[in-house]
C-alpha cells in the first residue's frame, strides 16, 4: 500500500508577534506531520509556542511562515475543534446547550443536536447532567462538557491544549483513563499539549518536543509501549528509560527558558 498523506502537515511554519513595539518569534520554522488516528503529544518549557501552534491548526492565527494542510475526510464537517485548558464554557447555558453550540451555529437540525448531544453526553458520563449549568458542576465535570462539545462537533483533528492541568491529581487521572478510552473508540487524530511528561506517555503515540523560545522541533520520540495503555504502563523499564531519556532534554530546554525570562526582566522587558 502506498504511504497516507499525513493527516496533519505542518512545514516550516513561523509565528512572529508584533507587540509593544517588539518582534517576539513564537514558533521558528516548525515541521510535523500526525498520521490518521495518531495521538501527537506536544511538550516544551512555558513559552515555547504550543499554544501559539495548536491556534495555527486552529485557524486562530495565520502563521508568518510555512504551510498547514488538514486533511479533509468528511466533508461538512469541521478541521478541527480545540478543548482548552480553563474549559470557556458559556455560563448561561445548559450543559446540552453548550454541547450543541457548535452545532447550532452550523444550521445542524434540532433533532440531529438533540441525539448529537446525548450521545456525546453519554461517551464523557455526564448523560444525568444535560439541564444543570457550567456553575453547578465540579472541574472535572465542566472539562468533560469542554470535550463533549469539542466531540460533538466531529472534527477531523481534536486539538486539546492542557485539557486537564486544571485538574486535582486524582480526577486528571480518571480523565485521562477516560480520554484513552474515547480516543480508542473514536479513532480521531488528536494534538495534545501538556506539561506532564508522564501523560505524554501514558497518552502519546509519539512526542514532539518544543525548544524554549523561538519554539522549534527538537525531538521527536515515538512512544512505544504498546496498547491498551493504562496506569499500569509506569510500572515498565521502558517506560522509566523514556521518560527520563526525554526528561533530560526537555530539563535542558526549561532552564533556558527560565534563563531568558530572567534576561528579560533584567533589561526592562
Ligand atoms: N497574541 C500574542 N501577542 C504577542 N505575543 C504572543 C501572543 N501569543 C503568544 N505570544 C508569545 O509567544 C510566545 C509563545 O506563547 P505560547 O502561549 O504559544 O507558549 P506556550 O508554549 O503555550 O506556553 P505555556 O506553556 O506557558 O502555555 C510567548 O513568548 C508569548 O508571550
Ligand atoms: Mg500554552
């Protein structure tokens, strides 16, 4: 069989930012590809553009330089939908009401958002919450509802910017249980940015690494500790030499950034 095109194609794409009369270049020349059903972890040190790359997936920001390609496989359907780290919910709607927002602004028919919804409520076990509001939910329960209407909207590539680093230690542990499960029975292309590099493994089919700022490509490392992945996954030689193989590289890259901010401040950035 020949070889897919990639899903995803970002090549040597740059992300200059003009502000207070200074250039800051938040991604230099940047190249990756996701395949069709990959999980793509993305990590770096605080600056290092992550953030800035998933928006220019997004189409939140037009990139200075380089190409994106998504590959569209559905028609009608979206590129991509991003689930953020503080879950943005709109706080005057209902949980359902928030899920079919995308939906709704899509012309999509009452009956096709209702069974939409539903479904997507089911897959995240908030089915019992759909008429409760952002305000009388836990965290971890609004950060589902982020998901769900992420998912509801059926985007080619989910794009999940620190989905869960909001969340106390024990929930973001059943959420990424959860996340595994959902990704496996979807089978969706996901992009996902964290800073833990314990769920970069625990989640990842392969990690990008990020070099402090101007953000580039430093490494990529392919996560090969096979699948169904669950917490047991810690336990492995494999999964301690990789961590720390990939940890001390990602250390290098930290110390930089926190060198430079301290650079900054010192000449009255
Ligand atoms: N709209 C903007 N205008 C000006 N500068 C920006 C803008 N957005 C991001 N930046 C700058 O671009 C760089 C990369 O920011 P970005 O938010 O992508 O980093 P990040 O890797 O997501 O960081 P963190 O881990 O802290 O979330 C930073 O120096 C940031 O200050
Ligand atoms: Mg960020």
């Amino acid at each position: 069989m020949p070889p897919r095109d990639p899903k995803v194609l970002v090549s040597e794409v740059s992300v200059t930012f003009e502000s207070h009369g200074r250039s800051v270049v938040a991604l230099d020349r940047i190249s990756l590809q996701a395949q069709a059903g990959e999980f793509l972890c993305i990590v770096g040190p605080s600056g290092s553009g992550k953030s800035t790359l998933l928006r220019v997936l997004a189409g939140l920001v037009r990139q200075s330089a380089g190409e994106v390609r998504i590959q569209a496989d559905h028609p009608g359907t979206p590129l991509t939908a991003m689930v953020f780290q503080e879950h943005a919910l709109l706080p005057w709607r209902t949980v359902r009401d928030n899920v079919t927002f995308g939906l709704e602004n899509r012309g999509i028919g009452r009956a096709a958002q209702e069974t939409r919804a539903r479904e997507m409520l089911a897959m995240v076990g908030l089915a019992r919450f759909a008429r409760h509001y952002p305000h009388q939910l836990s965290g971890g329960m609004k950060q589902r509802v982020g998901i769900a209407r992420a998912l509801a909207n059926d985007p080619e590539v989910l794009l999940m910017d620190e989905p869960l680093a909001a969340l106390d230690a024990q929930t973001r542990t059943i959420m990424q249980e959860e996340l595994l499960r959902i990704w496996a029975t979807l089978g969706k292309t996901v992009v996902y940015v964290t800073h833990s590099l314990e769920e970069a493994l625990l989640l990842g089919d392969r990690v990008v690494l990020l070099t402090a700022r101007p953000g580039r490509v430093s490494e990529v490392y392919p996560v090969d500790l096979g699948r169904p992945r669950g917490l047991e996954v810690r336990a492995s030689p494999a999964y301690g030499a990789l961590l720390e193989k990939i940890w001390s590289r990602l250390r290098e890259e930290v110390v930089r950034a926190i060198a430079d901010d301290r650079g900054s401040e010192e000449i009255g950035a």
